[in-house]
C-alpha cells in the first residue's frame, strides 16, 4: 500500500471533488493535500466479488491552520473510491462521505477474465482535501468473497494512512473491515512479547473491540495480559439468523504504565470455520509499543 506524497490529477472527480483537486496544482504555495491511497492487486475468479472497504478513526490537524480560518475539525470527508483492472482501466467506481467510524464499499464482480481464467484487481481511495487542511487516517482493505455464500476467500488487509506531524508510541491497532457469516467465528489475538526498559514487572491491560460497519460497538473485552503469553477474543456468528451475515473490524488499544511507556505487543485476526476451527483468513498486525515506531 502506497501512499503518494505528490499531488495526483483525478479527471474523474466531479462536484466538490473537482473543486478541491484544483487546488492541489498550487503544490508550492498551498499545503493543503489530497490523501491518495492504494492497495496492491489481487486475482477474482468467476462466482468471487472484490469489496474495497474503507473507513477512519481520526483525524491530522493542520499546521498551522490555514487562510482564512478558524480551523474547524469537518465532520465528513468526501472521497472516491476506485477499482482498476490489471490494464489499468477503471471498472468501478463510487463517489462517498466518510464519517468517524462508518465504513464505505465498493463491490465489483468481473464479467471478462485472462486465460487462466482470473481477473487481476487493485483499489484506491482519493480524500478530497479540507480547506483548512485536515486529514483523515484511513483505514482501507480489498477483500474477495464467494458470490454465493458470502464467505471471504481473503483479505489484502489495510493499514492506517495518513501524515502525522508529531508521531507517539503506538497504542492502538485497527483492522480493516471484513466479512463474516453465520458459522464463522472471528478471533483476535495479542500477543505479550516484549517490554520496554522501565516497564513495571507484571501484566499490561488491553481492549480487544469489535464494530460493526456502521461504527456501532458490537463486542469488547478487557484483559489483563501476562508477559509471554497470548490473549484471544472472539466474535461468534451463532446468533446470526440461517444465511446471516455481518460486516466487521476490530480494535486493539494497550494501556500505557508509569507515564507513556507501552508493553510490545503484536495482535493479528483470524477467521475461522465454528466447527471445524480451521482458518480460512488471516490477517497479520503491527507491532505496538514504546520501542516500535
């Protein structure tokens, strides 16, 4: 996943989209960005659908706030999102609004495929640029489901973009959404490998969430974790109605101890068949913690 640092031409945009790329001509002079993201390909076959999900937490504010002010932290992004044959056409796209926490998709099932009978797939998110020069931390992740069942055959996970100024140790993890169905259990682990020198001897604390796409918190588990060992919690599908599913994401956020100082943990996500307890996706995280930046 890339996240460009020039200013990128998107003729495709229209309304307040247009309005705002325009303004990223003047890269000189102008500190306003557009934030541009992608992901990299993946092969769909026949009877599969490819799913841009895309979501963000929070928000960058300006430095310094911009002309003519005040700066007022917006409540919504506009964006595009976009999917792009392995010839770089484009095959779909969808204009949205991005608030806290909502998520936004983009399907797309392929009608033509190569010889071997796949189609190659890649995504991307364009933000268009605040006048005051916020910017969201997006979350974005390509997923490929069986048309039929609704079961995500994988997921190319997603990883927060965006420019922060003033980065802090890192506490927080989110995973980007995903697709369960009924008969599926969802699983986050963390895992307690490491600590920084000053950290006091004993467990770290730790919440394990998880929401729907809406943003709605549907499960959340706090937990006393011991160095070494491994914490799980789950989502289970078993009072999803026959056929139910459920769009996902899950969090991970470690408490600090004796001031800023963070334990080194390392969480991941699985999901899995309820019966069988076979994996059938699973998606690695990013190490947390005072050391790790």
């Amino acid at each position: 996943m890339i996240e460009h640092k020039t200013f990128l031409k998107f003729t495709l945009l229209t309304g307040i989209l247009v309005a705002s790329l325009a303004a990223t001509a003047r890269a000189q002079v102008d500190p306003i960005r557009q934030l541009f993201v992608e992901t990299s390909a993946v092969g769909v076959t026949r009877g599969q659908v490819a799913r841009l999900n895309v979501y963000y937490q929070d928000m960058f504010p300006p430095g310094p706030c911009l002309p003519p002010g005040p700066c007022v932290p917006p409540d919504s992004f506009d964006a595009l999102l976009t999917l792009y044959s392995g010839d770089g056409s484009v095959v779909v796209q969808r204009k949205v609004t991005l608030t806290p926490g909502r998520g936004a998709t983009l399907g797309f099932a392929p009608s033509s495929f190569d010889r071997d009978g796949r189609a190659a797939l890649r995504a991307a998110v364009a933000v268009a640029p605040d006048p005051s020069g916020y910017q969201p931390r997006v979350i974005p992740s390509l997923e490929v489901l069986d048309a039929a069942t609704g079961q995500t055959a994988f997921l190319n996970p997603g990883s927060l973009a965006g420019f922060n100024p003033q980065p802090d140790p890192p506490r927080d993890f989110n995973f980007g959404l995903f697709n369960v169905v009924k008969g599926q259990t969802a699983r986050v682990n963390v895992s307690f490998v490491d600590m920084p020198e000053g950290f006091p001897p004993g467990p770290c604390r730790l919440v394990v969430s998880f929401y729907d796409g809406d943003g709605r918190l549907v499960g959340q588990s706090e937990q006393s974790l011991e160095p070494g060992k491994t914490a799980q919690f789950d989502y289970q599908t078993g009072g999803l109605p026959a056929g139910g599913r459920v769009r996902l994401r899950a969090s991970v956020h470690v408490e600090a101890a004796d001031g800023d100082l963070i334990p080194c943990v390392m969480p991941s996500l699985e999901i899995f068949a309820a019966d069988t307890g076979r994996t059938a996706v699973f998606v690695p995280g990013r190490m947390l913690g005072s050391e790790v930046y």
